[in-house]
C-alpha cells in the first residue's frame, strides 16, 4: 500500500531528473553544443515548482516535524532560502547570457538540490512516516500541494510524469486520488493519459477503483 509521502518522493524523483538534464544541457551549451535552449530555459518552470513546493513544505511539514521532532526542521528551512539564492543566481547568469556562469549556476543548483532532496527523503519524511498518523500525513500533503496554483496544474503534469518512472507514477496518481474529490481526479487522469499516451493502461492497472481508498 503505498504512503503519502510516496507522493512526495516521486516529485523530488521529477526535480532530480529535471535539474540534471537542464545542468548537462548547461554544460554542453558552455562548450559550444547548439539547440540546448530550451533545455536550459526549463529553469524557470522548475523554480516554480520548486517554490510552490517549498511553501508548501514551510507551511504543511514543518509545522508537522517540529511537533514529533523539535528544532528538526531549522536545518531544512535554512536550504530551501539558500536554494532561493542559487536560483536567483541562475536566473541573473541566463539572463547575462554568459553560457560559462549559467553552467556554474545549474551545477550549483543541482548540487544544492539533490543534497537537499536526499536529505529530506533520508530523514524529514522517513521521521514524519514512522511517527505521524497516516490521516495526517495525509491531510499534510493535501495542505501541501494547494500552493501550487490550481490553473497550473496541466503544465505541472504535462513536466512532471515525463520525467518519473512507473512506480512514481502509480504513487502520484493516487495520491491525487486519495485527495481530490471524483471529478477533479477524472480530470487528473485525463491529463495524465494525455501526456504519456500508451503508457496510461500501465499505471491505471495499479490504481484502485474510486470506490476504493488510496491510503
């Protein structure tokens, strides 16, 4: 039975891929490879991301971690304004269209994020599994993902199932199923199908009925 805080791990799976494919793009396009743009411009959305993500974390798990493990959280907050800072950075080298300072960015932010994401994996959300209710993790990470704007959320899934690999997909989609009411969890499912096509039958094989409780 899967988690909440699998849904978790899959988005931080998504941001992992994301930032290591726009730092190789980065560093090939410092080396005089052509056609990496676009590539390297997906930054921006995953900054976005990665802000709703951690407001969201600031508001929903924190709070969550300081009540079963006190003073735990400071550590986490301290990285996500230190990743605000390696992102502005790489906003200002991509904006300079400096190619060598922009592959010194995202490696910098590739980096940072990865150590950030292994260390809430290996220890924020394996504490907050082992000694937070499953009803509250779960109304956690609701609380959590309503500060991703809600008009945005086809292009988060249209960014984030290319990037994840089956058992994230399963995981996300029913995460999305525990937590969204019928037709807004149709509507999920239809943009899912509609970004990884003939894949879709292999990850509804792992979904319940919607009858049936995804945690």
């Amino acid at each position: 039975m899967a988690s909440p805080t699998d849904a978790v791990v899959a988005i931080h799976n998504a941001f992992r891929h994301d930032i290591a494919l726009i730092d190789k793009a980065a560093l090939e396009s410092a080396r005089g490879a052509r056609g990496l743009d676009t590539t390297v411009e997906r930054f921006r959305f995953l900054s976005e991301v990665l802000d709703w993500h951690a407001r969201g974390e600031d508001a929903a798990i924190f709070p969550l971690l300081e009540s079963v493990a006190p003073s735990a959280y400071e550590t986490y907050e301290h990285d996500h304004r230190a990743l605000d800072a390696a992102f502005d950075a790489l906003h200002e080298a991509v904006s300079s269209h400096d190619a060598l300072a922009t592959a010194r960015a995202t490696n910098v932010c590739r980096f940072h994020l990865q150590l950030h994401l292994d260390k809430e994996d290996a220890h924020m959300y394996r504490i907050i599994s082992e000694r937070v209710s499953v009803p509250e993790q779960a109304q956690a990470m609701g609380l959590m993902g309503s500060h991703a704007p809600q008009d945005r959320f086809p292009e988060i899934v249209a960014w984030m199932f290319p990037l994840i690999d089956l058992e994230d997909r399963v995981n996300m989609t029913r995460a999305w199923q525990a937590s969204m009411p019928p037709e807004g969890f149709a509507f999920a499912t239809r943009l899912i199908e509609q970004v990884v096509g003939d894949e879709w039958p292999a990850i509804a094989r792992h979904v319940p009925e919607p009858t049936a409780a995804a945690f």
